[in-house]
C-alpha cells in the first residue's frame, strides 16, 4: 500500500522556522516513491506523451557536477512537462560494458560484472540525492543479460538484411587496451580516445555494419531536424562527407609502355583537371602495390610501408604536416591526354577512403603542388581565369574556376561545363564514370576484449557464418574467466565457451569472439524504456510508435558524430524492418555545456595545484616553489584538481540550492563556471522564499480547499470591482504574479533558458515581499499557489514542503493527487497585465534623472507636458526652458537645454 505523508507535520520538520534542506529533502524522495509519483502512466486514447530523457551514462561509481548538469536539465523540462498535463516518460539507464570495469578486473581481480552493479548502485543513490524524477521500474543496464539478448537479437536483424558482414581490413590497433577502436574513436592526434595511446594500423578480420547503404538518408533527414543545434547538424553532414564527381580509370603499362589489362580506378571532384595529372598516387595498403612494385624499387617501398603503417590516420591527413611518398617504378596511361605518367604510394592517401588511389594534379590542388614540388613532378597548368597568362599561377595551385587550355578537345570550355563535357566522354569511352562518394565508412563493431555483447555468430568449416537461433539468445558472457590484459580477448582462450555444435549440421563449431563496440548497446536503448518489461520482445511496435520519437534529449556535444549518428543509423534500420514507424529517433536535442572549476597551474612545471592547496587565491603560487600560478576556468577534472564533489555540496546546502545554481548560472548550451559565492546566493535565495511562507503561514493564509485558485480570484474581483476595484498593492501583486507566468512560461518553451526563468522567480519573490502584506487574502493566496508551482521544477523538495506548510493538500487526499508536482502550471491573466500607468525616463541631456509614473494612454504632447511640469524638470533645468525635447511614448522623454 502507497504510503500517504499526513497533513502535518509533513515528511520534514516543519516546525522549523529555518529552512534546513538536510530535514525535508529525504523525506519528501521516499515520499515520492513510496506513493508513485514518477511512475509512467500508462497511454489512453487522447493522451499527450512526452519523452524526456538524458545520455544514459557509463557507471563510474561516482557522479560529477557534469551529471548533475545534465541530469537537473532534464529533470526541469519532464516535470514541467507534468504540470502542462502531459503524460510524461522519464527512464534512466546505465552504458555500462566497455573497458574500465574489465580494466578493474585485471587490476583488482574482482568480477566485471558484480564491480558495474556495484558501482550502478552507488550512483543510481546519488542520482536519487538530486531529486529527480525517474521512473526507475524501466531502468536497464547495457550489461545486463536481459537488455543484451536484444542487443543480440538486434544484430541478427541487421545481418539478416545483408548489413552486417566480415572482412579483412586495415583496422586502429590500440597497443595499450589491446583492441580495436572505430575511426571514430581516435583523436585528432593520433591517440585512442579512452587510453591516450598512439594508435597503430594492424590487419584483422573484423564485422561491420553497412551505414554507409545510409548515408544519402542520413545526410538528406538532417533537415528534418529542425529542432537540433545547428553546430550538431553541420558536424554530422561534415562526417558523412558527400562529394559529387566522376570515377576515371588509368591504365597500367607494361615495361614496354604497353598497356596491360590491369586499371587503376581513382576518384575526383574534378574532372576538368584530367589533363594536368602528372602522376597517380595509391594508398600503401593497396593491394595493387606488391603487384606492381618494380624490383628497384622493392626496399624502399617496404620501408615507405612499415613506417606508415605506424602512423594514425589523423598524421597522415593533417594540412600542417609535409606529405611524403616514393614512386613503385610503375606507370599508368592518362585516359584523357595519353601520356604516361609515374605510380607513387603516399601517406596522405588511405586503403579506406574512396578507392585507395588519387591523380596528382599540383596545378590545381594546393597539397598536391606541395608534393610535386617535393618531389620534383611536373606541374601542367590547364585551368585560368579567363584572359589570364598560364604562367602568373606558378608560386602555387589555381583552385578556383576558369577556363581550359592545354586540355585536347576541352579546350576553351569553363572548367564547370567542362566536368560534365569530360565525365560524358569518359562514361561513352569506358574510361570512367560519374559517382558520388561519401567521407562516411562502414561501422566497424568488432572488440578484441572480454566486457561486452557477444556477437551471435557460429564459424562452421561446412557452413560457413551460421547465426545463432534466436531461442537460444541471449548467448552470455562466461564468468570463469582469466584476465591479463594481453594478447587476444580473453573469450578466445575459453576453449569450454568457444567449442559449440554448429546449429545447422551439427558439427563441431567454434563462437566468434569478438565482442560489440559499446555504441552497439547505446544505438538503441532510448527504444527499449518504451517497453522495459518486454520479455518477447526487445519493444512492441505499439509502445514505440506511442513514445517515440524521445521529444527531448540531452547531452553533451562530444556524442554529435558518434552516439547520435550510430542511433539515427539504427532508428532507420529498424524502421525498415518493420519494428518501428518514425525516421528519426529525437525530435529536439540539447547539448548542454560543460562544468568548469577554477584550475591553478605552475606554468613552469606544467604541474596542477590543487585549490586547497593555494593559501591566498588573489595571489595564488605554488606551495612548494612560490612561484606564481596561471589561473583559468577549464572543465572538471580529477587530473586538474579542480573538481567539486556533487555530495559535498548537496550535504551543505542540500539539493535545490545545487540544482538552482545549475540551472541560473549560465544558459544550459553554454560552459558554466562554478562559484561557491553563487552558490551560497542561490541558498540565500531559497531562505528567503522559507521565510517569506513562514510570515505568510503567520498571517493565516492557507492554500487549502483551493484558494487563491483561478475561480476564487475571480469572484474576489468581481466583488472587488464592485466596491471600486483592487488596491494598489493588489494590482501590482497580480501583475507581478501573471508577468511571471507569462516569462517563465516562455522560458521553458522552445530554446530553454533556465536561468531567466530562475530570475523571474526572484522578481516574483521580491515583488511579493513588498505587496503581499497589503493585499487581500485571496490575492495573497494566488501569488503564494502561483510562486511554488513555478519553483516546483527547479527546486521540487523546497516547493512540496511549503505547498504542505500552506495546506495544499486537502485532508485525505493521497499525495498522488495532491503534491504540488500534480497540480497545473499556471495560465497567465491577460488583462492582469494592462496598466493604467507606466513609468517614464526622463533624461536631461541624454542623463537620467529620474522617473514618473504616467497615464499607459498618454499621447506624445501630453508626456512632454508632465515632464516639463516635473520636479525633476524644475531642479535640472533651473526656470530655463529646453531648447529641444525628445519624446519616446512609453519609454522617456528627454529635455535638451
């Protein structure tokens, strides 16, 4: 049975005249649990759903104030979401395979498995600390047997449809983690995103998913995605990469200068270069390299080879480092001009992107120029501006348009005609081609490591790659297992879990080993809390197309190419498969900005110094030398010393104050830099609104059998008019009440701005402060309901506490139905808004000098005669009348002498 808090006291000390978080904020959570409050209702006919939801994240064991960034974020637009009467999903997970807590294991000794649910467990209490209201029964955990059955399942479907497949491929080989890691998930130095090494380029058998058979999709569906960062957008079409031109092949000739059968495809943008390459260039992994190499040019090649191949892909392709490359002795005939040209292999130029070979045009590709300068190549200028002498262009490449010379039958032609005339006669010849290519490359999932989804495959020498049977998912992780951290994934030493009998013939078989790529679990999950309990199923086609699309999602900007592509990706798939309805999988998305802390570093050193340990901030110098420290905001950091414990505050000043100070410090897309003395603002803040209840209860103002709801304040204004009309102090309140309604209501509409909404909260406060006393008790009352409901989302133990303390709930109500959480946001009263006087500037040589109070209607002659008729007029001008006066209606009126 719910349990239901009694009327009074409430779960907290409410007989406390100070406001004391650490008595009310636990409370008021097991109150929330106990009686359901953020359970997700099930839809009817006519229900308006909203899905709200945040990057699920990976669990460290500990929350960091980034977490409580996102997390508070969301939290505010799901229940006021709530209030708006909305049915509202709001699901919490964990990411929770990947490498540290394998990492642990080999560290520790200590069982990946039972290590993450311990860890789940500590931050699902310190998420609970927030106040948050998530429906914690659809919780899953990405480790999980019964969530990575479907992941398996999932898998299955993409490969059933001729999307997943093997292939030998040149693959990022992180030497410290012992894996493989996706293009994705290497820096731009170089270096593994998770270990920091330099990653390497090894040779192995490896399963990918064909997200390129979607790119055209993913690059076209972007604007539908009206509701995304524009920044986000643009970094997804960068990735995908479309580029439009012609595949043109090139001719291998034999060392007689005959040509052989053999072709060397490349692809170009442009065409209408054709007949100034001088040379083509192949990617060292080319399988057309040892075919070709010449026996004089067999050493060096190999070495040229072996010393890219210890090179990432970001070193190869940066603009700021020189190219370099040797010739394989070999040369190919130009399809358009017929001259025979050298075969080069490059660093610059990659296996996996377009067709692992390139032209060499250095008149006209500024990289290409610097490698034939290198390298001593000719440089044949066929493009120039019209009228122009070939000649003015040779410090360095001519990209721009033009018109062709030296190009054959092209000649004359603008170069933009010219690539349609030359990829025409190319396609009618049987020389190439037109094509589109995109940047975007299949989705390599294979892990060589211990901690994540099996791949339900079976390698049968008689069958071939034999697909699990989907009654026998989920196939799950042994727990008798060895780690060392080296060599091959401990899977493939398990011979007991390899060996299996293959499905189809009966034979033995051996398991693949490899494991999934961790975004494989997060490309779906935001799907599985549609139908957490779903046993048959990873989701029903129903619960998903009544949930989804998420109307919310929240994260950081680090997840724009890899989390939110990979999940548009499988969105689309699934879709086709017939498992779900919509195309996209968010329809608005927000990247919140990052925490920063104040960071102290010895410049000298490099060292970063820990705040304790600098005795005196305005001249802050390293404890040991005293030399002088650089001092800066940077995002948190246990490495930086810079970090502030989410508990540590919340033990201080409780979790409002903390989620207050997240909310009002910057807007939520912008960085926010932490501030103790902000902070402590924030709990002054929420003190006063204590106090500002406690005079009100003193006064014996109750909210109980709804007063100061909308029909009460309309019959005390009926009898109000009646007998000349609210007060003064009445007007303003009620004013200053639905001028809240109307900012806030905005605020938390489209683009959020938490924190002009938090400043509109504090104008309310402090306009009641003044007004509240002297109006009547109804008045009182709809300025008291209106305040907490507004506060309730930002500050939701503070706000149910004095909802309580003011008698919101009516005697037996359950608090189901009587917290502040379940009541109706506020609808603004227009005409509380009219006033019949407005304040108007009055300047004196363009310096303000003071205000009046003026009739709202007053035309430009008669705002000139008040302010001409002022004190303030009278004391400035001095008896002298103002050569020139400047009226603004309704803002000012300025007097020039």
């Amino acid at each position: 049975m719910a349990h239901t808090p009694p009327l009074d006291p409430s779960p907290s000390v409410s007989e406390s005249s100070r406001y004391q978080p650490q008595s009310i904020e636990t409370g008021w959570q097991q109150a929330w649990r106990d009686n359901g409050l953020h359970d997700t209702p099930v839809l009817q006919d006519g229900d308006e759903a909203f899905y709200a939801l945040s990057m699920f994240p990976y669990p460290s064991g500990n929350l960091h104030m980034g977490h409580v960034r996102n997390y508070v974020i969301t939290d505010v637009v799901a229940r006021v979401q709530r209030l708006r009467g909305k049915k509202v999903l709001h699901p919490m997970g964990w990411d929770a395979f990947g490498l540290p807590a394998e990492n642990a294991a080999i560290e520790r000794g200590v069982d990946p498995g039972g290590w993450t649910d311990q860890n789940i467990a500590s931050m699902r209490e310190q998420l609970n600390q927030l106040g948050l209201s998530i429906d914690w029964d659809r919780e899953v955990a990405t480790c999980h047997a019964d969530y990575y059955r479907w992941t398996q399942w999932l898998f299955l479907q993409f490969l059933e449809a001729g999307l997943a497949y093997q292939k030998d491929a040149t693959v990022n080989w992180d030497p410290i983690d012992q894996t493989v890691l996706a293009n994705e998930q290497v820096d731009s130095e170089g270096r593994s995103w998770r270990s920091g090494a330099l990653v390497e380029k090894r040779k192995l058998r490896q399963w990918f998913l064909k997200i390129t058979d979607y790119a055209q999709q993913l690059l076209d569906d972007l604007n539908q995605l009206e509701g995304w960062p524009e920044r986000v957008r643009t970094m997804q079409a960068n990735w995908i990469g479309r580029s439009s031109g012609a595949e043109l092949q090139f001719t291998v000739v034999d060392d007689a200068g005959n040509d052989s059968a053999e072709r060397i495809t490349v692809f170009t943008t442009r065409p209408d270069t054709i007949f100034g390459a001088s040379y083509v260039v192949l990617a060292p992994e080319h399988p057309l390299v040892a075919e070709l190499t010449t026996a004089e040019q067999q050493i060096a090649v190999e070495a040229f080879c072996d010393l890219v191949s210890r090179q990432s892909e970001q070193e190869r392709t940066a603009d700021d480092k020189p190219k370099r490359g040797v010739p394989i002795g070999a040369q190919v005939r130009n399809p358009a001009s017929g001259e025979l040209i050298p075969i080069w292999i490059a660093d610059y130029v990659l296996a996996e992107y377009g067709t692992g070979a390139v032209m060499g045009v250095p008149a006209h590709d500024q990289r290409d120029f610097l490698f034939a300068r290198q390298y001593e190549l000719p440089v044949q200028q066929v493009i120039v501006p019209e009228g122009s002498d070939e000649h003015a262009f040779e410090g360095g490449a001519w990209t721009e348009g033009g018109v062709l010379i030296h190009s054959g039958r092209f000649g004359g032609l603008p170069n933009g005609q010219a690539k349609q005339a030359v990829t025409a006669a190319a396609a009618a010849e049987g020389w190439g081609q037109e094509k589109v290519q995109f940047r975007l490359r299949d989705w390599l999932i294979s892990r060589q490591r211990y901690w994540g989804c099996p791949i339900p495959v079976i390698h049968c020498d008689s069958c071939g790659v034999v697909p699990v049977p989907a009654e026998q998912l989920p196939v799950e992780l042994p727990r008798d297992v060895a780690f060392s951290g080296k060599g091959a994934s401990p899977l493939a030493q398990l011979e007991t879990w390899v060996t299996v009998s293959c499905p189809c013939c009966g034979k033995p078989a051996k398991r693949e080993t490899d494991t999934m790529d961790t975004f494989m679990c997060s490309s779906w999950y935001f799907l599985r809390y549609s139908d957490a309990k779903n046993s048959q199923l990873p989701f029903s086609k129903e619960a998903v197309d009544s949930w989804l699309p998420v109307n919310q999602y929240v994260g950081g900007i680090e997840h724009a190419i890899l989390h939110l592509l990979y999940s548009r990706f499988f969105t689309k798939v699934l879709r086709d498969r017939g498992l779900l309805s919509f195309d996209e999988p968010f329809t608005r998305l927000l990247t919140q900005g990052m925490v920063q802390g104040i960071t102290y570093k010895n410049p000298h050193t490099g060292k970063y110094i820990a705040p304790a340990d600098v005795a005196d901030p305005t001249d802050p110098r390293d404890p040991l030398t005293s030399e002088v420290l650089e001092t800066f905001f940077e995002k948190m950091s246990k490495s930086k010393y810079n970090g502030v414990d989410p508990a540590v505050v919340i033990d201080k000043y409780g979790a409002d104050t903390a989620r207050m100070f997240i909310l009002f410090k910057a807007p939520p897309e912008k960085d926010l830099e932490w501030d103790d003395a902000d902070v402590e603002g924030q709990f002054r803040f929420l003190q006063r609104l204590w106090r500002l209840v406690d005079s009100a209860c003193e006064r014996g103002l109750s909210l109980a059998a709804g007063a100061g709801n909308a029909e009460a304040v309309a019959q005390a204004q009926a009898e109000a008019s009646a007998s000349g009309g609210l007060k003064p102090d009445e007007q303003e309140l009620r004013r200053a009440v639905h001028t809240a309604i109307t900012e806030i209501s905005d605020d938390l509409d489209g683009d959020y701005q938490f924190n002009t909404a938090v400043s509109e909260l504090m104008k309310l406060s402090n306009a009641m402060s003044s007004h509240l006393e002297g109006s009547g008790d109804v008045f009182a009352c709809e300025a008291l309901r209106t305040l907490l409901i507004l506060l309730a989302p930002f500050a939701p133990h503070l706000a149910e506490e004095l909802w309580f303390k003011l008698g919101g709930r009516n005697s037996g109500d359950s608090l189901a139905g009587s917290s502040i959480h379940a009541q109706r946001w506020p609808v603004a009263d227009a005409s509380a808004l009219v006033r019949d006087t407005v304040p108007l500037v009055i300047q004196i040589k363009g310096k303000v000098r003071g205000n009046l109070e003026v009739p709202a209607d007053a035309d430009k002659a008669t705002l000139e005669k008040l302010a001409l008729e002022s004190d303030i007029a009278a004391k400035w001008l001095e008896g002298k009348a103002p050569s020139r006066v400047i009226v603004v209606p309704g803002k000012l009126v300025n007097l020039v002498p």
